[in-house]
C-alpha cells in the first residue's frame, strides 16, 4: 500500500498537470483573448475604415474617374448618340419637305403669275402694234395724197412770170422721169440749195421724196427753231404744214428731235393762210389722233429698273418727250378751235 500511493500518484500527476495546464490555458486565453480582441477589432476596424476610405477615394480618383467617363462615353455613343441622330434625321427630313413643298408652290404661284402678266402685256403690244399697223396704212395713203395736194398749191404760189421746176415736176407726171436725171445723193443738191438760202426750194425738193429720212436730214442742216421764227418766214404755208405731216408720220424713230421740230413747226403754221385752209383740219387731226396714239403706248416699269442708270435717262427721254406731244397737241387743238 506504501508503494501504491507514490505510484498512483506518479502516474496521475502528468495527466492532472496537462489537464489543469489545459484548462489554466484555456481560461486565460478566454480571458485575455476576449479582451485583446474587442479592443483589436475596435482598434483594426478605426484604422481599416480609414484606410479603406483612402484607398477608395485614391482609386476612385485615378481609376474610378476614367471608369466612370468610359462609362458614360460608351453610354452616350451607344444609346443617346444614335437617338438624337435619328430625331435630328427625322426633324430634317420633315423640314426639307415641307420648305420643297413651299418653294414648289410659291414658285408655280409666281410663274402663273408672271405668265399672266406678259400675257397681259402681249396682248396689249399686240393690239397696240396693230392698232398702229391700221393707223400706218391709212395715213400712208392720205400722206402721199396730201402732201401732193399741198405741193402743188406751194408751186401755184410764185410769181407768174417765174417758170416753177415744182409746178413742172407736178404736171410732168410719169413723164418727167425721162426728162429730168435725179442725182445720185440728193443731199448734194439740197446742201446746196440751203448754202444758197433757198429754203423754199430745198424742203420742196426734200418733201417731193416722202423720204422721212431726207426731210430729217435737211432739218437737222438748218437752224430751224430759227428758221421758222424769221420775219417774213421763208417757206411757204404749204410747205410748213407738209412738214408736218410727214414729221409726225413717222415720229416713232427718234422721237425728241422730231418733238421739238413740230413744236416750232405748229407754232408758225397759220390755219387762216388762203394755201392751206382746206388741208389744215384734215392734217391736224391726223397729226392729233398720232400724237395721242404715242402717248397712249405701254412703257417697261419695274423697281428693278427703277435704279438702272439706263432706265433713268429713258425715263427721263420718255417724259420729256411726253411732255412735247403734250405741247403739240396742245397747238394743234388751238389751231383746229380756231379754224
């Protein structure tokens, strides 16, 4: 029993000094480890909070920006990008048809328009043009037939013991043609005649042509505003009312001399002279229903050629002129009222 005890005890005392080593162990552990690791996890998570915090706002700065503007790129050339485009497209599209559409009818409405008003204006040249055709024909005939009329009373008007060539030529008839060689260039003859101060005998030979040309040739010679205001005048009645006549017959071409020509011209015609008294009415009405025939005609206006520097002197030739026939017709009809 003596050798019992120790040996008991012996073999006992390992295991019940691992045993209470374990559990001392293990109680200090959960002691102290409880503690250490509140105190590490409040400790850690302080610390871990900050640090992770700056490592998420220094990533987010460097890496996470670009990220998100890629991001946000990708988004808008993926998504936004073609949606706007195909509104724009579409938006466009609906414009461009509708401004088309406008412009087709804004510009069908200006041609009917345009077409309308030439047809107008074509009508109007047309009738104008045959209304002059009609008056042309008529006073062609009553031209010729009158100024021979009036020749002839302009060669009675001589000296009866002075041998007339004009009375000659009107009685010669076709005949003369065989007597008389007319020259080649009448206006040798006729600047002769003037140098030499026979007038008479120079508008005469001049209207005995019915060549327009020539009588304007022979006014344009002479001074004949002052011609015509001579005291006693140098041509005859007949000659002044044969001018014109002829004058106005042809008054279309280079209008404004031929303007100022019959203003001096009815202003020395005396309706009462024994020559013409018979011829004058007839005359100046035709003369008359001419003049009033050109003012009549359409002129070009437009505020397109209202600054045309063209435009403006025609416009200013045209009222001038317009205010010449004025005139004319003026002393014409004082001289019919007093006829």
């Amino acid at each position: 029993m003596a050798s019992v005890g120790p040996a008991v005890l012996r073999a006992v005392s390992p295991a019940v000094e691992k045993i209470i080593s374990s559990i001392i162990v293990e109680s200090f552990q959960r002691g102290v480890g409880d503690k250490a690791v509140n105190q590490l996890d409040k400790s850690i998570t302080s610390k871990l909070e900050a640090t992770v915090a700056r490592q998420i706002q220094g990533q987010f700065q460097t890496t996470g920006k670009q990220a998100l503007h890629d991001a946000l790129k990708f988004s808008f050339e993926t998504s936004l990008f073609p949606a706007f485009e195909m509104s724009c497209k579409a938006m466009f599209e609906q414009v461009n048809a509708t401004f088309q559409k406008g412009m087709t009818e804004h510009s069908t409405a200006v041609q009917q328009r345009f077409e309308s008003e030439h047809t107008s204006l074509a009508m109007t040249l047309r009738d104008s043009i045959n209304s002059a055709s009609s008056v042309t024909q008529t006073l062609s005939r009553e031209v010729v037939e009158g100024q021979r009329k009036l020749l002839a009373l302009a060669a009675a008007r001589t000296n009866s013991g002075t041998l007339n060539p004009l009375a000659m030529l009107l009685n010669s008839g076709p005949l003369l043609h065989k007597k008389v060689e007319v020259p080649l260039d009448p206006t040798q003859e006729l600047a002769r005649l003037t140098s030499e101060q026979k007038y008479e005998e120079a508008f005469t030979a001049a209207l005995q042509r019915s060549d327009v040309l020539i009588v304007s040739w022979l006014c344009s010679q002479v001074d004949l505003h002052g011609l015509l205001s001579m005291v006693p005048l140098p041509l005859s009645q007949g000659v002044v009312l044969s001018l014109l006549q002829l004058l106005a017959f042809d008054i279309s071409n280079d209008t404004s001399r031929k303007m100022a020509w019959m203003t001096d011209i009815t202003a020395a015609i005396n309706p009462s002279d024994p020559m013409i008294t018979l011829h004058v009415r007839r005359i100046f009405e035709q003369v008359y229903q001419i003049l009033n025939h050109q003012r009549s005609l359409p002129t070009m206006t437009g505020p397109d050629l209202s600054s045309n520097p063209s435009f403006v002197a025609c416009h200013q030739l045209y009222a001038y002129d317009m205010q010449m026939i004025f005139l004319i017709s003026r002393n014409v009809q004082i001289c019919l009222l007093n006829f």
